[in-house]
C-alpha cells in the first residue's frame, strides 16, 4: 500500500478540468464529428504550433507532473491515483458516476500525455519511459482488470459514442512494451468496434467522428505491434533509456522507421 499523498493544493477538481479542456476543446461527445484541428495538434502538428501546445501543457500540468515526479514519488505507483477515483466516486453516491469517469479520464491523460508533451529532451524522456508510463500503465490495467475500487470507466456511458475520448484510457497499453498489453488492447479494441456496430445509425455513419477515430487508432495499435513482434521493443526508445540499438534497430531508424513523435536527438524534433 502506498503511502504517498497526492498535494491538494496541485490535484483538486480544478486541475482534472483543466486537463480536459486543454485536451478536448469543444470536442464533440456524441461521435459525430472529429474535430481535425484538434487531432492535428494531438498527432500531427506542424514544428511551431507543437511547440505551442507543448508550452500550453507545460504552464498548466509541469507542476503536477514535478510534484509526482522521481525525486518526490520514486515509487511511482498507481495508488495514489486509484485512491482519487474512488473519493470522487464516493462523493457522488446516488449519481453516475460521471465526475470519477472524467477524474479517471483526466489522470490518465495526465500521467501519459502530458509528460510527453513536457518532457522532449533524452533526460526528459527517460523519466516518461520508466517513471511517468509507469503510474499509467498500472492506473490503466487496475481500471480496466476490476482490481480497482471503480473499475471500467472507459466503458461509461458518457464515452460510450466517442471514441476520441474513450480510447485515451487504452493508450498506456499501447506505449507499453509488453505484447500481453497489446494483446488486451486489441481484444477491447474489437469489443468497442462491435459494441458501436450495435448502435443505431453507426452502420449510415452518424457516428463518422467515433469511426474515423477508432480506425486510426486501430491503424495505430497494428503499427506499435508490428514493431515489437520485430524487435521485442521500440527502437526509438533505445537512445533515451541507454539501451544499445542492434544494427537491425539503427538501419530501422535510419530508414524512417516509426519513432511515434519522439525525435532522435537530445531535442525532439518531431
């Protein structure tokens, strides 16, 4: 049992909010539509509008992030932030559950988004590999695999229509190296796609925004799983982590391999 203690004056319903309007300006709820400006920005931003964004999350999440980082939190555990979920779903008895299924949702944006946004340098980017991604696979896999106090709120029904909001929850999973992740990654992935395909008007494309969204993940997940059924890890983690890179590895990287963002240099440069 962990015994660290999230700072109330850093993690409070003020900073959950604020990680979804950072991340979700106006993003439709109902699938609908997918919002391309703010996909760009998550995905495929041009060198100056992502060093804006990256400067946006640093001023408002470099604290929280500095506060739970390895110097303060070097167990760098889940439970702290599981404890969070269920306060908050303690507190809403009798309602939803929505605000612990917005607390969760932000959190995990939190602990594996925004330190890729902060963190760009080899330095910074060793600490999101083995500190921050860390807290957020456990966070993920606890929520997901009914260990936690309040479990599957990915499934809750204010995400249920759009997958640019539930699918965040899977993305820890998706940067592990470990193909068991992977593997349940795909088995929610197929479930999701079947469980949409049941709701009326998906089949006429109402919901055109949840689909394009969940194809381009799925597109995405096949990319991760094609490179570490190849080389058992993610190459373009090697020279941040002081890991030695095969030859297979460098002609990979040389030859404009996948690197998912993350440059290969002391700065990222994408």
């Amino acid at each position: 049992m962990s015994t660290f203690q999230l700072d109330r004056t850093i993690f409070n319903p003020a900073l959950y909010k604020q990680v979804i309007d950072v991340w979700f300006p106006d993003m439709d709820l109902q699938g609908r539509e997918l919002d391309t400006k703010v996909m760009q920005r998550w995905f495929m931003a041009a060198p100056e509008e992502r060093r804006a964004f990256d400067g946006v999350c640093r001023e408002a999440f470099a604290p929280a992030l500095e506060a739970i980082g390895p110097e303060n939190f070097p167990d760098a555990n889940a439970q702290p932030f599981l404890d969070e979920v269920a306060a908050v779903a303690r507190k809403d008895q009798g309602g939803q559950g929505e605000d612990a299924a917005w607390t969760a949702l932000s959190l995990t944006l939190l602990l594996d988004q925004m330190p890729r946004n902060i963190y760009r340098t080899d330095e910074g980017l060793r600490n999101v590999f083995t500190h921050y991604d860390n807290m957020s696979f456990q966070f993920t896999r606890a929520l997901l695999d009914g260990r936690a106090p309040v479990t599957r709120l990915d499934t809750h029904p204010l995400f249920r229509y759009s997958a640019a909001h539930r699918l965040w929850f899977y993305m820890p999973l998706m940067h592990s190296e470990d193909i068991a992740a992977h593997q349940q990654v795909d088995h929610i992935l197929d479930e999701y796609r079947r469980e949409l395909e049941g709701l009326p008007g998906y089949a006429e494309g109402n919901l055109k925004g949840t689909q394009m969204f969940l194809d381009g993940q799925s597109k995405a997940e096949v990319m991760h799983r094609e490179i570490l059924d190849r080389f058992g890890r993610y190459p373009h983690r090697n020279r941040a982590l002081g890991r030695q890179s095969t030859e297979e590895e460098e002609a990979f990287l040389q030859e404009g391999g996948a690197t998912f963002g993350v440059g290969q240099g002391k700065k990222a440069s994408s």
